[in-house]
C-alpha cells in the first residue's frame, strides 16, 4: 500500500480566518490527487469550510472561486482529472483563490 501524497494548499485569508489556520495547510490525499480529492481532505480536516468551495448537496464548484495548480487555472477541468505531479509530490501548492469581480 501507498502512503498518502502530502499536498499544500494556500487558502485565501478569508478561509485561513474561518479554519483558524495560518500559511499553507498540508492535507494528506490517498489515492489519486484531484480537485475532488484535495477538496474532500479540506473539508474532512477542516469542516468548517464544507459548503465555502463547493455545494453541500450537489458538489459544484462556488462560482467565485478559483484553483491554481502550477500557476493554471485548473477551476473548469474535471473534477476528477489527475492534478500537476508537483502539486501531488508537494513540491509546488495547490492555490485555492476568492475570484475578484468588477469593472
């Protein structure tokens, strides 16, 4: 048996206030690291956050909320598409940012 990847994750201030967190969070992900799989270590290690990145009900991804993995905008792929090999060795984080709105 594997052991877990160790992944980084960078929350926006907001979430780090709410998790009562400060800098990088680092999650243990069995299994293949995805979107899904980051999100649900997030919300298992801090429940706090559950229904701030995704519905409770469906799971959609929060329309203001955006997911970086080696500085690309991964929000629109499949959920359960293979992140970054970085970001699952842990060598780079996966960034978790408030979408900034405006004209």
């Amino acid at each position: 048996m594997t052991a877990p990847s160790r992944i980084r994750v960078v929350l926006p201030q907001h979430l780090r206030t709410l998790s009562g967190v400060d800098g990088e969070v680092v999650l243990a992900v069995d299994g293949p690291v995805t979107l899904n799989s980051v999100l649900d270590a997030l919300e298992a290690n801090y429940p706090m956050l559950c229904g701030t990145l995704r519905d409770h009900v469906s799971r959609k991804l929060r329309a203001r909320v955006r997911f970086f993995a080696c500085r690309e905008d991964v929000t629109h792929e499949p959920a359960d598409a293979p992140l970054p090999g970085l970001v699952a060795s842990g060598a780079e984080p996966f960034l978790i940012i408030g979408a900034i709105a405006g004209g």
